[in-house]
C-alpha cells in the first residue's frame, strides 16, 4: 500500500489480514505522523512507541503463524485519555488524576484489543469530558488539523483532532452531551454516539450516570461500523448495558436505503442556521434524496424543555461526583471546570428528580410523534460557524454558560433522551473549517443510521479530504 495513512481503518485492516502490508509497517507510518500533529495540535498525552512496535510485530507474528486476525487486525488507534488500562495513569485531562495508575482495563479497550486493534497512545481532552469547546488549561487547549486557530470541539477533542489529521486511524471518545459528534463536525470526521446501554462503560471514566456513552470516531462510517461492533454487547462489570442482541453493523452497510424516510425537523434544530451551514446540509439531503430516500418535513415537541432537564441531570449527576475534590482540592480545577460544578451543586433534588421523571415521558413522546412517521432525523450538529479557540477561550467568566449552552444545544436533548445519533461530515464553510450533518435515530437503530450514513460517504467524498500538512 502506498500510501498507508491514507486509508481507513477498514481498508487497513483488509490489507493487514490479506498480508498486503503489516501492522508494524501500519505503526511506523503512524507514529512519525503522530509526533509531528501533536507539535502543531497538541493533541496527545503520551505516545508509547516502544510498546506500540513490540504489540505491532507481535500481531504480525501471529498473523504469519495462521492464528485468526480479528476484524480491526493491527491497525493503530489512540484513545481519549478516560479509558483505563491496568497499571497505567489516566489523567482525564485534570491535574487531579494525572499521577493515578488504573486498578483495571476498560471493557470498551478490551474489546478493542481482542479485536486485533493496537494502541500506541492516548488522546487529549477537556478536563473531565466537562466542556464541549476542547479548551484545557492543564494540558493546552487541543487545536483543529484543518486551522489550528479554531477548536476542535470537546470533550473528545484529540480524537477528532488527530483523526482528522491523520494521525490517527480511530480513536474511542465519549458522548454526554456533544462529545462525540461536536469533535466529529468541527474536525470533518464520522462519529457515533450510541444508544444509552449499549456499549459498557466499565473502566471509563464518569461523568453523569445517567448520560454517558462511549463510542467511536473514525475516518469513514465504515469504520465506526467496525468499531462499534467490537465494544458494543452486555458486560456483567457494568449494571446499565443493555441485553439487547447486537446486530451486524457492517453486513448491514450493504443493505439498501431506498425507502427509508428521513425527517427534517420543523422547529429548533434550524433556528438561526448559518447561512453557510444550511446550504451544507441541504446539499446533503439531495444526495439522501438522490439515493431514494423520502425526505420530508416532521413536527417535533418542545426540546427546550428537554435542553434544560439535560442539563440539570449532567449538573447534578457531575457535582455529586466531584463533591469531595471540589471541598478538598478546589484550585486544582480550572477556573471553568470548578463554576460549572459549583452550579451543577446548586441544583435542588427537586429539579434534578423532576428532570429524571421527564426523560421516559419525554422519549414515548419523541417515538409517537416523531419516529412514528420517519427512520431517523437529519438535523445540524451546531448551528454557527466555527469559532476560534480564542473567541470562545471565556475561561468561567460570565460568558461562560450562554456559550456552553449555545454549542451543546442541539446535542443535549438527544442524550437526555438515549437516542443514537451519527455525524457525518458533509463539506466545508464558507471560512474553510468542516461541517457534518447529525441523523437521530430509534433506541437501539444505529444499524440504519451507519448503513445511511455509509450510503452518503459511497456517494460523496468529503470523507477522503485531507487537511493541509
């Protein structure tokens, strides 16, 4: 293969089984790329080349014995620095953690390793997955591969940072309220964020119980694809998985989408667009359309109210689990992270039990209304251009909740409801930075938003651009 950082983590893992390349040709090809991103975006932690080489060669070894390659065989990834891996310290892009080595591995890196795939680092991210711009003020903010003066999104920010780079074939990231799919649209790659349940979040670190998930953000679709069906499944360790089959995501890419109706909300999601950002996505909505999708236009309930119950769980749920290094160590967060919980801390049982009585009568109303009448929802990720890392640089000042808010606004609501949703990248702003488009689907649908999402990428090609060297 020529050009090694050039595929996907699909192709590379096709090519390593077929003994066209191997994984240690993979990583030596990697890891010269990966120092070189992270001197311009910072956006590792630690890259752990010794031990990357010897697990490469290994794989291949094993390979030239006979033994079965998995379905990721030895292609290199680097996670966000949240999944634990036993003996090694995960800082959670905190000072607090920073030093602390891991009592376990996380099933999701498990899964991952019993798959073939090798990883070589870890990933930068906001402070505790707590702010979804990719500023952090103990490791350096994380900066975009296409303009290194604008965010990449947060929390997983090194993910879609050093994916979009290619620096990186696939990285697992976080959603509790954006954080796949926010890095997924500022940096121009594909991201899931699974139905809640899932994917076990055994060995990952926490932040609100009641809204996190763990999944994938990748080069293609295809590759998301592949990922989740490595980590998703039940897992004794973690009481909150679901029992549900897990469904063959990548023979399900092959099925057609001719048919499936796709949803246009009527209200929220296209208030105050930009400009450039809606002819992005109806562009997008053309190419669905000219694949034989039904595009038509569906009323949705009020999601504002669902924004605020959002939040006010992830508040809540967040401050009572940093409640005693918030009395024991409050200047070791930064300045945002600490007001954000001092709020969340503010938050009254009341409200916080009245947001959780929500959630179930929330979601029957979603599925009457909504998914009664569409296959999934096609909606932006965020509705402005992408600003800078120094517009939005707002620290824990006044500006700082009307900026959180506006950004995860069209992400919150789908995580108080435990719906899957995709992004998936769809051209470039007027200012040159990415855009993706989001599709919302059903509890436990994310085989039909992977198979249309993989659809579009068939017919598009914004997924092979590549951001100036």
């Amino acid at each position: 293969m020529s050009d090694l950082l050039a595929s996907s983590a699909a192709e590379l893992a096709r090519a390593i089984r077929a003994r066209k390349t191997s994984a240690a040709e993979a990583m030596q090809a990697v890891l010269p790329a990966a120092r070189k991103a992270h001197e311009k975006l910072n956006c590792f932690v630690r890259i752990d080349e010794e031990g990357a080489l010897a697990a490469a060669r290994a794989a291949d070894a094993a390979i030239a014995r006979g033994r079965a390659a998995g379905p990721l065989a030895g292609v290199p990834m680097a996670h966000k620095d949240m999944y634990y891996r036993e003996g090694e310290a995960s800082s959670c892009g905190s000072k607090i953690t920073r030093d602390r080595p891991a009592p376990a591995t996380a099933t999701a890196l498990k899964r991952l390793d019993a798959a073939g795939a090798v990883q070589f680092g870890v990933l930068n991210m906001t402070e505790f997955a707590y702010g979804p711009t990719g500023h952090n003020y103990h490791w350096g903010h994380c900066r975009n591969a296409w303009n290194p003066d604008y965010i990449t999104g947060g929390s997983s920010s090194g993910a879609g940072s050093s994916v979009a780079a290619r620096a990186n074939f696939a990285a697992l990231g976080s959603d509790t309220g954006g954080s796949i799919r926010l890095p997924a649209h500022f940096c121009g790659v594909a991201g899931i964020k699974p139905t809640y349940g899932r994917v076990s979040r055994a060995g990952a670190m926490p932040l609100s119980f009641s809204m996190d998930t763990v999944g994938p953000l990748a080069r293609t679709v295809e590759d998301c694809a592949l990922m989740l069906q490595a980590i998703a499944g039940q897992d004794p360790a973690d009481a909150t998985s679901s029992a549900l089959p897990v469904p063959d995501y990548v023979a399900g890419l092959a099925r057609p989408v001719k048919g499936l109706r796709i949803g246009i909300p009527a209200s929220y999601f296209l208030d105050a667009l930009d400009p450039g950002i809606r002819k992005l996505l109806e562009a997008s909505l053309d190419v669905l359309r000219s694949l034989g999708c039904e595009i038509l236009e569906v009323a949705i309930p009020d999601m504002d109210a669902w924004n605020r119950a959002g939040t006010a769980i992830i508040a809540a749920e967040a401050a009572a689990l940093h409640s005693n290094w918030l009395r024991e160590r409050p200047q070791d967060y930064s300045d945002q992270v600490r007001a954000r919980l001092e709020i969340g801390a503010g938050v009254t049982a009341t409200q916080y039990l009245n947001a959780l009585r929500l959630r179930d009568a929330a979601l029957k109303a979603w599925l009457a209304e909504v998914m009664s009448k569409v296959d999934a929802v096609h909606a932006p990720v965020v509705a402005f251009a992408t600003p800078t890392i120094a517009e939005t640089d707002v620290g824990g000042g006044a500006k700082m909740t009307e900026l959180l808010a506006l950004v995860t606004r069209l992400m919150r609501p789908v995580n108080f409801l435990g719906l899957p949703s995709l992004a998936v990248p769809c051209g470039f702003q007027p200012h040159g930075l990415p855009c993706g488009f989001q599709l919302i689907g059903r509890p436990f649908d994310e085989g039909l938003l992977l198979r249309l999402g993989h659809a579009y990428q068939r017919a598009t090609d914004w997924h092979t651009r590549r951001p100036p060297a």
